[in-house]
C-alpha cells in the first residue's frame, strides 16, 4: 500500500480530532445543563471540557498556536461540531413576534418562522441562537437583523416593536388535564428607522 | 514478542485495508448527489433571502462571516466567492445565482457520475461556503453533508456505476483502498453514534419519554398532532430509551455479524420516523446514505475483490 504511513498519520489525526470535539461537546453538555449525574460532576467536567475545547481552539482566548489552521480543518471535514443533538434534554422553541407602526396609527403583526418546509427549519436555528444566547449584544445584533428582514417586507412602517417568547411546552400529563402551548415573554427591543443620510 | 508486534500490527493493517468492491461509494455518491440536488432545489426560492448581503433578507451573511474570519482565515465562505465576482466585474446577485447553478450541476453530476471527483470537490466547496456563510441558518444536515462531501472527494472515485468510468473505462482503483475508506466512514459513524446516544442518555428526558414528547409537539418539528402523540403516551418511554440503547450501542452490535444487519435496518428506521414525524427529510436521507454506504449487507460481507 503506497503511503501507508502518511494515510496512518493523517486519518490519526483526524480521529484524534473527531474525539476531542465529541469529547469537549459531552463534558460541556456535562457542565452547562442539568444532568442525571452528580452536581459534583460539573466541576470536573468543566476542567476536561476546557482541556478539549483549548485543544481543537475553540475558545479564541485560550492560547493555541494552531487554532486556525485547526478550526480551518475542523470545518473542511465537517466535524468542528459534536453530536448532542436534543441532549440532554429537548431545548425549548422560541419565536418573535414584530409589531409594525404604521404611519395611520395602526399596527399591523408579522411573525418570523411561519415559513413552509426547509426553510422553517432553517429559521428555528436562528430563533435558538437568538434565544439561547447569553450575550445581549449579540441577541441585539440578531434581532436587529431580524426586525430588518421583517421591515423590508413593511417599509411603510415607521417603527417596530419585536418580542421573543419563549414557548412553553406542557408536559403530557399536563396537555392530557387540558394544557395548551404557550409562549413565555423573554425580550422586547423597539426598533425605528431613519433615512440613512447620503 | 517481537512476532507478536508484528502480527498485531499486520492484524491492524488487513482490518484497516480490506479488500472490498466499490458499490458502498456508489451509494455514497449517488444518495449525496441526490441530497445536494434536493437541498439547492429546495432552497432556490429563498437563496438571496439566506445570502444576500442587502436587499429584503436577513443580511446575516457579513455578520457571520466576520466571525469565521476571526476564527480562521482559511474557512471557505460565501464573500470570497461573490469578492471574486466582483473582480470580474459580476454583482453579488449574479454571483449568488451562479453559485446556487453550479451547486445544482454539481449535484446532478454526482448523482449520474460524471467527472464524479470534479463534481464532489465542486459540492463540498460551494456546499462548506453556504453553510459556512449561512451558520446561524444552518442545522445538522449541513455538518453530515460536509462529512459525507469531505469523504467521497477523497475516495478513490470514479466507482464502477459512475457515467464517466462507463465511457472512458477507466481502470478502478486499488479494492484496498475501497476498504480503507469505507473503514473510516464506519468508524466516524460508530463515533457520532455513541456519543449522541451518551449525551441523550445522561437526561433524564430520554429516559421517561418526556423527550420524545417535547420533539414531537416542539415547533417546527410539530408536524403531528399532540393529541396524537399523547395517545401513544405507553410508547414514548420505550422509543426514548430505544433510541438510546440503539445509539450507544451501535459502535458494537453494527459490527458483529449476528446483529449486524438488524442494528442497520432500526437505525435507519429511527431516521425514516425522524424524517417523517418531524419533517427533517433531508437529514434522514442523508444519514440513511451514509449508513447504507457504510454497513450495507452486499458489500459488507463481501470478500472478492474489484473487477
């Protein structure tokens, strides 16, 4: 086999990779959300995540000298993410609602998320981002972004007011005794727009 | 001990490289050229929506990029594209339409193998800079896809099926090669496998079936009705743990020979009812490729070589 020790050497290291990204994934999963394990647990789990996540340069504050050409490999392969999808637990859903003022005094609603197939599903990922983020800057910038897309849809309108909800599934005992769906209040941001001056 | 180390290592290198025939890249290229071509199809209405940078849409893309380019300058993303059409002259939209066409193409010519390397190389790159570009938009069919594109423009293409080794018959590639490519994609799936079934088995969700029931009714992946669910209120327990017994303990029992074939067939049942319940269609399809591709029985047990 031509090049047996260089193929060896290099799906390795792909492996190696593949490991310490589940690896930092699990422990974090560990750490950050509540689990059937000890709470003690959190500690040490906290420790090996850090270990892991330094390793494959997630954190762009910890030092590593490789971290771009790692995080470049990392997305090349497909593998710079691990594999908890719905774990521990199913997170919650969230949706924005926008309140659009129109020059007549009235307001008008839209919704973002109410798209058919694919793209509702593409568009339940930003909702999760922007509803699990724990950085209000970040969540700011999102739902401007947001706001925006809705407002080029209604550009006769002179401000609007986006609310996230998060959405709060009864558990089946209690959908059974009669609970529905509901939507807890997280944020609202008031957005107005100005003519950008040339 | 010497001999022993020298066996041992042999032993390593045949498992590592086994002879095997190239039908399992055919369902690799065939089910990804499929997967690609139904997910640019899919996206065709709502592709300036997701990439342009003005315009109504979600102007996410410059956003996002800004931070792949503090993570690494060498991630592939939509903006070097449509910088390069810009050189040439192009504007953003053309290039997006231009990016959306050869993504399709690409597709379609990995579904009937032309120039099948060309065409994977092609996917995976315009594929990584739209989910790249589109991250915050982007869900877990985007990583499988990567994987997949990533192993099949590495494997030694084009497969006995493929259109361009019909025409120009060409001479196919060393069987142990096939082998050694197969292998890694069987190990990365036992891989993600186990550890998706520890993450889920470490909540306690799993356990009673309070997490089937919150991804069955939890929007968008609603599509059947909670009154409906809740009739199945006994079942919800067994299929929670089920998953994660079948999760946790693929990376064994897809291995052994007795249930090998059978660990196949309910894993790939679990995507059908994922795909089906819950609308992820293009996810099922694409891990049902790659464990087809991976453990399909015809190739699985085959000893003979390539022709």
């Amino acid at each position: 086999m031509p090049f047996l020790r260089t193929r060896l050497l290099f799906w390795g290291l792909h492996f190696a990779l593949i490991l310490a990204v589940a690896c930092a994934d699990i422990f974090e999963v560990i750490s950050s959300t509540p689990t059937l394990l000890p709470r003690s647990a959190r500690t040490y789990a906290e420790v090996a995540n850090n270990f892991f996540a330094a390793g494959i340069g997630r954190h762009a504050e910890v030092q590593n000298p490789f971290r771009p050409e790692v995080r470049a490999y990392l997305n090349y392969a497909g593998i710079e993410a691990g594999y908890s999808y719905f774990a521990p637990n199913v997170p919650p859903s969230y949706r924005i609602l926008f309140e659009l003022q129109l020059p007549d005094g009235t307001i008008d609603h839209d919704v973002l998320g109410d798209e058919a197939g694919e793209m509702n599903i593409r568009l339940a990922s930003l909702l999760d981002e922007i509803g699990n983020t724990k950085s209000d800057a970040w969540r700011e910038i999102l739902m401007k972004l947001a706001t925006y897309s809705i407002w080029s849809y209604h550009p006769e309108a002179t401000s609007v007011r986006a609310i996230l909800g998060a959405l709060r599934l009864p558990t089946l005992d209690e959908f059974r005794a009669g609970a529905k769906r509901s939507y807890e209040f997280r944020y609202a941001y008031d957005f107005s727009f100005v003519e950008a001056s040339p | 001990m010497l001999s022993l180390k020298a066996n041992w290592r042999r032993e390593v290198i045949a498992w590592l490289f086994p002879s095997d025939r190239d039908t399992w890249l055919t369902i690799l290229r065939i089910g990804l050229g499929l997967e690609v071509t139904l997910q640019t199809f899919w996206l065709r209405a709502d592709w300036y929506y997701l990439f342009a940078s003005n315009g109504p849409g979600l102007n996410t893309r410059v956003v996002v990029e800004s931070f792949l380019a503090s993570e690494s300058p060498f991630i592939p993303r939509l903006g070097w594209l449509v910088q390069f059409g810009a050189a040439l002259g192009l504007s953003e939209h053309v290039t997006l339409f231009s990016t959306w066409l050869t993504l399709l193409i690409a597709g379609i010519f990995l579904l009937l193998g032309i120039v099948p390397r060309a065409a994977a190389i092609t996917a995976w790159f315009l594929h990584l800079c739209t989910a790249k570009s589109g991250g915050l938009l982007g869900y877990g069919v985007d990583n499988f896809m990567t994987i997949g594109l990533f192993y099949l423009m590495l494997s030694p293409l084009p497969d006995r099926f493929a259109l361009t080794h019909k025409l120009w018959n060409r001479r196919a590639a060393d069987p142990r090669l096939f082998g050694f490519f197969r292998r890694i994609l069987q190990c990365h799936l036992c891989l993600i496998y186990f550890f998706s079934g520890l993450a889920k088995s470490l909540g306690s969700g799993w356990w009673n079936g309070a997490s089937v029931w919150r991804a069955l009714i939890r929007p968008p992946f609603d599509l059947l009705s909670p009154e409906l669910v809740a009739s199945w209120h006994f079942f919800l327990p067994i299929v929670g743990i089920s998953v994660c017994f079948l999760e946790i303990g693929y990376p064994v029992f897809i291995w052994l020979r007795r249930t090998s074939r059978i660990w196949l067939a309910l894993v790939c049942l679990m995507h059908l009812g994922i795909g089906l319940a819950m609308g992820l269609h293009l996810f099922a399809l694409n891990m049902i490729v790659l464990n087809l591709a991976a453990f399909a029985p015809p190739a699985r047990f085959s000893k003979e070589p390539n022709d």
